[in-house]
C-alpha cells in the first residue's frame, strides 16, 4: 500500500483532549470520523443559541442545564479513551494506517485532569440543576442567600 493510499493515523491522546476540552460539541467524533458528529454539534450549539437568546440568564434555564448530560459525556469518553489499551485503539481507529501507538504517562495525565476537571463540572452543573429546580418551583421562597 503506498503512502498516500493509507488512512490517516489518529493519535489516542488527542483524541483524549479533545473530547475531555471540547466533548461537549463533539470535537472528538469530527476528529475520528464517526457519523453522526454534526447532531451533536448542532444540538449543542442550538442549546447555546436558546440560552443566549430567549431566556434571562444564560446560565440558569433548562436549555443550558441540559448540555450537563454532554459536558459529562465528553469528559467519561476523555478518560476511557484515555486508558484504553494502544492496541485496541489503533484495531478499532487506525487500521491500515502503518504505525502503532505509542502512549505513555501523557495518556495517564489527561485521564488525571479529564477526571479533576469532570468532577468539578459535572457537580457545579447538578448543583445548577438542583438550585434551578428549587427556585422554579419555589422551595426557596423567604430563603436570604
């Protein structure tokens, strides 16, 4: 097979940062080719245009609320990427493509902070839901905070 006849070669590590830094739009499915990558970038991305545009706070209405579910997604593909062995990801992404991956404790550092960061994402966006919820509901009516 000539060089230019083989399929690009998909480094696991970027891969990982991708979608631990951008999970949400699914940068990491644009970048290993997987079908459907443009349903969740136009899902997130009409989120985000309802949040900007018809509610008061960008922050605080169900539209935002519910990219939660894809920050944490992105940040639990991040880490299983991550630790996935080199030779499960170069027989599933790569075949054909003539080199082998090679990760080491870089694969290990992203699992780390996709991790760090995910927990702290993914409890400020419960938290967000929960106070969202209470108030909508008035739970917190009298509450001084």
């Amino acid at each position: 097979m000539t060089e230019a006849a083989r399929p690009p070669h998909r480094s696991k590590v970027l891969v990982a940062w991708l979608a631990g830094l951008l999970g949400v739009v699914g940068a990491h499915w644009w970048y290993l080719g997987r079908r459907g990558a443009w349903a969740l970038t136009v899902y997130t991305v009409l989120m985000l245009v309802l949040s900007f545009t018809v509610f008061d706070s960008w922050w605080d209405n169900p539209a935002f609320l519910s990219l939660n579910i894809l920050f944490a997604a992105g940040f639990i593909e991040s880490v299983v990427f991550a630790l996935k062995p080199d030779e499960a990801f170069d027989a599933r992404y790569n075949p054909g493509s003539g080199r082998v991956t090679r990760t080491g404790w870089n694969a290990v550092i992203v699992a780390i902070v996709s991790t760090l960061l995910g927990g702290i994402v993914v409890v400020g966006g419960i938290a967000m839901t929960v106070m969202y919820v209470y108030m909508s509901m008035g739970w917190l009516d009298g509450y001084v905070f």
